[in-house]
C-alpha cells in the first residue's frame, strides 16, 4: 500500500494530487466523525463568551461561550456535504442536457434551451445565488436547489461543446457502423468521453460552490443560526475580530484548507494530464 | 578531414518528466555530416530522430529535455556547450530549420512578407529595399510564382506545399551550411513531395549546403539522399551510402528495406519486422533490436551498449555480429 | 438490376460552408464485385474521403444513389437499414481516435462480437481474443487502454473489430498514412490475408504502393471525379490520363 502510493506520488502531479487528496480526507474525516471524540455539542455553552485558545478549547470559545472546535468541525457536513450536493447534482443533470442536446437536431429546441444556457450563464452564479434566496428565502436546503437550478448550465455548455466533438469522432462513427442502438452509443461511447470533461470541471467548481455557500451564509442567506458554518461564523466573529480573532480566524482556515486541498488535486491532475 | 562540418559524438538526450524522473530517449547517436551533404536520418516514431534534430538546433529544452552527455562538434563550436549569445550567432545564421509540415508553419496571423524580412534581418539591420529584394529573390529562389503577390497574404491563403517552401525560403534566408528539416513532407500530397525534395536538391547544388533530411519514409530517403543513417530506440544503428543500402550491415536497415511494399509481386509475402519498436523508457539491454532481429545470439544481449563503429571508409554499423552475418566488410 | 455487390450511379455531395457551395464529389459512377478489391486513390481534397464516407453510410450524397446488392442503401433517414448494416465496416485513417480511449481493446472488441454474433459475453470474450490474435495482438496487449498502444496495433485492433461484424466489404480510408513503415508492412500483409479469405475491400489511399500491392482495380480522383479508372497493372504501366501520370512519376524510386 505504501509502496504503491510512493510509486503514485513519483509520477508527474502524484505528489499533489495525494497531499490534496489527504488534506481533503482529513478534514472530512474530523468533521464527520466529530462527536466521537469531542465533548461539546456545537450549540452547546461551555463557558465564558470570548475566552481565548486553551488546552481543554484548542480554539477558544465564541461570543456565546460555545466551543469553536466543536463548531468549526460541525460545520463540515454543512460546507462540503452541501458544496457535494451543489455540485454533483449540476454536474449530473448538465452533463445530460449537453449530452442530448449535441444528439438533437430540432431547431427551435435547441435554439431555446440554448438561449436559456446561456442567458444562465450571462450572470455570475454569486449574483443569482443572492438574487434567488429572496424568492426562496434563506436556508442551506434552499442554496442546494439554487445550484441545482442554475448551476447545471455551465456543465451543460460544456457537455455540449465536447459531446459535439466525440461525435465526430471516428470510435463514435465506427459504433454508428456497428449498428449499436443509440441508447448504447450514447451511454458507453459518448458519455464516459463528456464525462471526463465535466468531472474535470467539477472539481474546480467545487471550490466556488463552497465559496458560495459559506459567502450566502456570510451574508445570512445561507445557514441560519444556531446552525454551526464558516461563512456565519465569520460573520459572527467580525464584530469581535479586535479582542476574540480566533471565531473568525478558525473558521476561515478551514475554509482556506479545503479549498487548497481541492485545488492541490486539480492541479496535480492537469500536470498528469501535460505530462502525458 | 577538415571537409567534414558538423560531428555529434555519443550523444544522449534525457527528457524531465517530473522532479526526479528522467527518461532518455536518445543514447549513444552518432553522426557526421560533411560539406555539402544530404544525409537522410531515418528512424520509427520514438526513435529520437527529432530529438536529435531539436539538439542541432538548440530547442532541446523547449520540451524539458537536455543533453545529458556527449558533444556536437559544429565548426569547432561545442553546441552542447553553446551559450544563448552563441546560439544566436547560429541559429539561422549558420544552422537553418525545416519544422515539421503537418505540426508547424508560417505564423498565422503574420504577412510573408513579414516572416521573410524577419528571417533576413535577424541580428543585422538591412534598409526596407534590401529586404524586398531579398525576399523576392527567396522566393522564386524556391520557385514561388508572383512572388510581390505572395508577399502580402497571409499563410491560410497558401496550400500546404507552397507553405513549406517559404518555410524553406526562411530557413535559407542567411545561407546557412548546414539545413535540419525534419520530416518537411509529411502529410503532403505525393507529388508536391517529389516537387520539395527536387527543390531540397537544387539548393544543396547551388550553395553547396549540407542537408540533414529527415524521414520515417526509407524509399523516399533512399531516393534523394546520398547517405543514410538509420536510428532506432535512441542510437544511430547504421550509416551507409544510398547506393549501398542493400549491402547494410545491420539487420533493422536491411529488415527495414525488405518490407517495403514494392519489391514484391502484389499481394505477394511481405518480410514484415515482427513484434513492435521498443518503447521510451522500456529500452532492452544490450541491442535494443534484438527481440525482432532474426540472427540474435545471447551475445547481442549482453553487450550493452553496442558500438557504433567504422566498418569500412563508408559504413558504420552497430550490430557486432556483422561480420558473422554479412561476412564482413566488402 | 445490377449484379454488382456495391454500386453508385451519379453519386454527388455538395457541402455548404458559410454560403458557399462547395462540391465534393462530382456525379462519379463506381462498382465493387464480391471479393473484389478496388482502390481509390487520389490527393487530400480530392473528394476520396468523402467519398468513402458515403459508401458507409455515413455521410447522405447531395444526389445519385448508392445500391448494396441492387438495394438503395440510404431508406429514410437511416443508412444500411437493419440487417444490412453489419455488412459495410469501415477502418479510419487516424488509429489515435478509432477506438474508444476509456474502452479496453478488448471490450471493445468483445462488444462487437456481443452485438452481431448472438454469443454470451463469456464466448464473446473468446472470439475476440482468437480475432485479436489473429490481428497480432497479444492477450496482455488486449486487455490494455487504446493510449498504451502503437499506433499500428489500435489500426489492427480497429480491424478486428471491423471484422466481428462479419461484414461483406471492408472500407479502409487511409490505413496505413500515419503509421510506422514497419507497422505499415504488418498492416498490409494482414489485409493481403483478409483479401486471400474473400473479403472484398474499398482501398482509398493516396499512396500508390499500398494501392498496387492490393488492388485489382482503381479508380483515380481529382477534384471530385473519378479522371481513370481500370486494372492497376494497366493503370500503372500506360496511364492514359495527365494527373494519373504525374502521380505515378511522383513515387520516389
């Protein structure tokens, strides 16, 4: 096991690729698997509001007295399960879309769906994140079917741009010679090759989506208290930056690392793609 | 001999691939060119060939190779030593560059014109009419019709081979003595082939340059080239006149030159190399033919590396059993 | 009714490139017999590909049509209408995009085998080892991605999977242009050997060896049109037409 990681990390973008994968389980693991090994409750009061750094509360407590620990990892399921979520449902259904719409040929469909994709894509997704919670009102459940609605459009422009490509591909044409039903062409020798292209993409989208997330709740758009996430905690710990930085200094770490563990694979990714 | 012009000696080329990896890809090539040559370099993709034309030229590290060891004698310069300021005193001054037709050409966006007097000015101020004068004289120098007309369009104007000529127009621009193209007609139809090869020859005939022609293609080396020198798997292998290619001392040349698709009647047996060329970074020891080779003794894989040495005052080979195979020198 | 097994009467393909009318291929007239082996030889932008293209059915003539065994091969909007379509397969020139880069050659293969010859995966899996094999390529090879191999073996590969359709005519656009000379050689024989079992084959080249090692008749295109046609031995020892002359003289000797 170890041997083959070493081997892994000696090829071009290796070394990367397994700290970033590392940082990101790490970090995932801790938050998941909190309440096993920490006492407090996030929404728990242990003590004076604003207490520094000590040895029993390794990052001090809140304004309220609650661990910052206990609530910066709680705050991991809510972060990256949701950025999961925001993710890899736009992911799914906009590899779709592109998919279908590089196969349609009717005219006003795809000039609508089109139109649509692009008009999506005009504005940055912060503007229409921010845009759409005032219809839906704030809540992290409602930033999921935000992403959902409007994130998909990006991996559909995608999707599309790539799938026309493969098709044009001599492997697809051979399959078409074949005789291999469509549904079959579509999912085994179109999809895996749009796919490709699309997960890439993912991933780096990953790190916006967080940013987003923890950027609504910033604004209280996002989670509402006294649910534990980066982005409110930040918000919260504004006002005492001068006297208590760690509320809002812990949080933005974590921030800060997940992001550069995502990074760090997309990265070390590309470089094995050059290299090869 | 002081005809000869240029002599690249054990030459190895190694290739980053990350921090500590390194693959080599080109290892024990040597060759020489005299005064006036057209010496064809031939070789399989993989072979090192154009890594071997890039260290003539000084592009090595471009793509993150380098020379690990060995030298490049040009004019008693050491290339491999050849600092930047050097390289600019030779690089199209002294050494000119055919570029691959398929890979690389003119620059899109630039005028001919432009790319000409860029070729002509290098290093030198010249006045605007020297330069167009020049330029014309390039051109029909690579027969190139109308050539005040070619001056102003853009390359995507120009079909494929006439595109290759004013690569070569630039490529002669300072009258280099030594001319590197690198597989100039891949991709190119047949007959504007015969018509670069034609003009390669005119231009070594007129300014008495030396050519390294190189090519996958042994029918169209053999029958433009004086020379031959055949790599494979990184180590030049061969060097036999053209007239002599079936009296070749190393079993790739003359399995090379076996398979080729007009010696039989059709669909008549071919005598086709069995097996594949070994990969980069996969090279056996000892003779790196020696899986496909017919005549292989266990003698061929253990000695390693295989010399590449003089046979007779026109051949080298690097196979050490030709003397048993071939029955020595004639 | 005709007793030609392919046969194209008329055949044109215009292409519209941002309002220009573009032709491809100009009313050309061509027949293939079984086990017969026909080249088509011409230069890039002659029309040759193009050309191929529609033989397979991939590409829908602008006007003529195209018969397979006297029966009109474009019916509706499908090309080779059922059963029909396993008999016409086609080898690309690029062997980098033939095959499926995140398919195993063998999947790949097997797939084929699956869809045409009613086996179950495991026989299939057997056909197209014996079939790869035949192609020269190795177990070991065979379980590989299409990027671990040379660009000769993913041609072979893309041969056998033409082959375990069990076509009537093999088309080869250009096979052997961006291959090896070695690979090019075990390429040639393999189709020597195809040909031997009575596979008809459509050979559109630009390279005038491969064309006179394997056919016995060929058509020569420039600009869309067929300018000669007739025996090759005929073709290369008195060509009749300019263009076709210029060509054979281009051959390095």
């Amino acid at each position: 096991m170890i041997r083959r990681i070493r081997e892994y990390a000696a090829l071009p973008g290796g070394f990367g690729i397994i700290c970033g994968i590392s940082m990101f389980l790490t970090i995932t693991i801790l938050g998941f698997a909190r309440p096993l090994f920490i006492p407090y409750a996030p929404d728990e009061l242990v003590g004076d509001g604003l207490a520094g750094p000590s040895w029993q509360h390794p990052f001090g407590l809140d304004q309220l007295g609650r661990d910052m620990l206990s609530r910066t990892l709680a705050a991991v399921p809510a972060d990256i399960g949701v950025a999961f979520l925001g993710v890899s449902i736009p992911l799914f259904i906009g590899t779709l879309i592109g998919i279908l719409l590089a196969f349609a040929k009717n005219k006003v469909f795809l000039s609508l769906v089109g139109s649509i994709i692009d008009g999506i894509n005009a504005f940055p997704l912060l503007i229409i994140a921010i845009a759409m919670v005032t219809f839906l009102g704030p809540g992290l459940f409602n930033v999921v079917i935000i992403l959902a609605l409007m994130n998909w459009a990006r991996y559909a422009r995608i999707a599309r741009t790539r799938a026309q490509i493969v098709l044009r591909e001599n492997y697809v044409e051979a399959a078409r010679l074949m005789g291999y039903p469509r549904r079959r062409i579509i999912f085994k020798h179109v999809t895996p090759n749009v796919s490709s292209e699309t997960l890439a993409y993912a991933l780096s989208d990953f790190i916006l989506v967080i940013v987003i997330i923890s950027g609504l709740s910033f604004l209280g758009l996002g989670a509402r208290p006294p649910a534990a996430e980066w982005g409110s905690m930040i918000a919260d710990g504004r006002v005492f930056l001068g006297e208590a930085w760690w509320i809002t200094v812990f949080p933005g770490l974590a921030l800060c690392w997940s992001a550069v563990s995502i990074s760090l694979i997309v990265e070390g990714l590309s470089r094995r793609d050059r290299a090869s | 001999m002081s005809n000869v012009l240029a002599k690249i000696q054990d030459i190895r080329i190694d290739v980053r691939v990350t921090r500590r990896l390194r693959l080599r890809i080109v290892d024990t090539a040597s060759l020489t060119i005299q005064k006036g040559q057209l010496l064809g370099l031939i070789g399989e993709s993989g072979s090192g060939k154009t890594m071997l034309c890039r260290a003539l030229v000084g592009t090595l590290n471009r793509r993150g190779a380098y020379v690990h060891s060995g030298s490049i004698d040009f004019e008693g310069i050491d290339l491999v030593k050849a600092s930047k300021k050097d390289w600019r005193n030779i690089r199209g001054h002294k050494i000119g560059y055919i570029p691959q037709s398929a890979l690389a050409g003119p620059n899109p966006v630039m005028r001919i014109g432009a790319q000409l007097a860029e070729a002509i000015t290098q290093g030198g101020r010249k006045s605007k009419e020297e330069v167009r004068r020049r330029s014309i004289e390039l051109l029909e120098l690579v027969q190139i019709r109308r050539p005040e007309v070619v001056l102003k369009q853009y390359p995507y104007e120009l079909s494929g081979g006439m595109k290759q000529r004013v690569m070569i127009a630039c490529a002669i621009a300072q009258n280099p003595k030594l001319i590197v193209a690198d597989e100039p007609t891949t991709g190119l139809d047949v007959t504007v082939q015969a018509e670069i090869m034609e003009l390669l020859r005119n231009i070594r005939k007129e300014f008495d340059t030396s050519i390294i022609l190189v090519s996958h293609d042994l029918q169209l080396i053999n029958s433009v080239c004086d020379d031959i020198v055949v790599m494979h798997a990184g180590a030049t292998i061969e060097k036999v006149p053209s007239s002599k290619v079936t009296a070749a001392l190393h079993p790739y040349t003359h399995a090379l030159y076996d398979s080729r698709i007009d010696l039989v009647e059709p669909r008549g047996k071919l005598r086709t190399i069995k097996g594949q060329p070994p990969s980069v970074g996969k090279w056996p020891t000892g003779c790196r033919f020696a899986d496909r080779c017919d005549f292989v003794k266990d003698v061929c894989r253990s000695t390693d590396p295989t010399p590449f040495v003089q046979v007779n005052d026109s051949q080298w080979s690097a196979c050490i059993r030709h003397k048993e195979i071939y029955g020595g020198a004639k | 009714m005709s007793s030609h097994l392919i046969e194209a009467k008329k055949l044109s393909v215009t292409f519209n490139s941002y309002g220009f009318i573009v032709p491809a291929v100009k009313e050309v007239d061509f027949y293939l017999d079984k086990t017969e082996v026909v080249g088509v030889v011409g230069e890039s932008g002659s029309g040759k590909s193009t050309f191929a293209r529609v033989l397979a059915g991939l590409q829908t003539p602008t006007s003529g049509e195209v018969t397979f065994k006297g029966e009109n091969i474009f019916k509706g909007n499908e090309a080779y209408p059922g059963e029909l379509r396993k008999a016409v397969q086609m080898v690309f020139q690029d062997p980098y995009s033939s095959l499926n880069p995140r398919m195993r050659i063998i999947n790949a293969v097997t797939e084929a085998v699956m869809h045409h010859q009613n086996a179950s995966r495991k026989d299939a899996m057997e056909i197209a080892h014996n079939l790869l094999q035949r192609m020269g390529i190795s177990a070991t090879d065979a379980r590989k991605y299409p990027s671990a191999l040379s660009g000769g073996q993913r041609q072979r590969a893309s041969v056998a999977r033409a082959l375990s359709a069990q076509p009537e005519v093999l088309l080869a656009d250009e096979p052997t242009s961006a291959i090896d000379q070695s690979a090019q050689s075990q390429l040639l024989e393999l189709f020597a050997e195809l040909i031997a079992t009575g596979l008809s084959v459509v050979l559109v080249s630009h390279d005038l060896g491969v064309i006179r090692y394997l056919c016995d008749r060929v058509y020569v295109m420039e600009s869309g049109i067929f300018v000669e046609s007739g025996i090759t031995r005929d073709i290369f020892h008195n060509p009749k037409n300019p263009y076709t002359q210029k060509l054979i003289a281009s051959i390095p000797k």
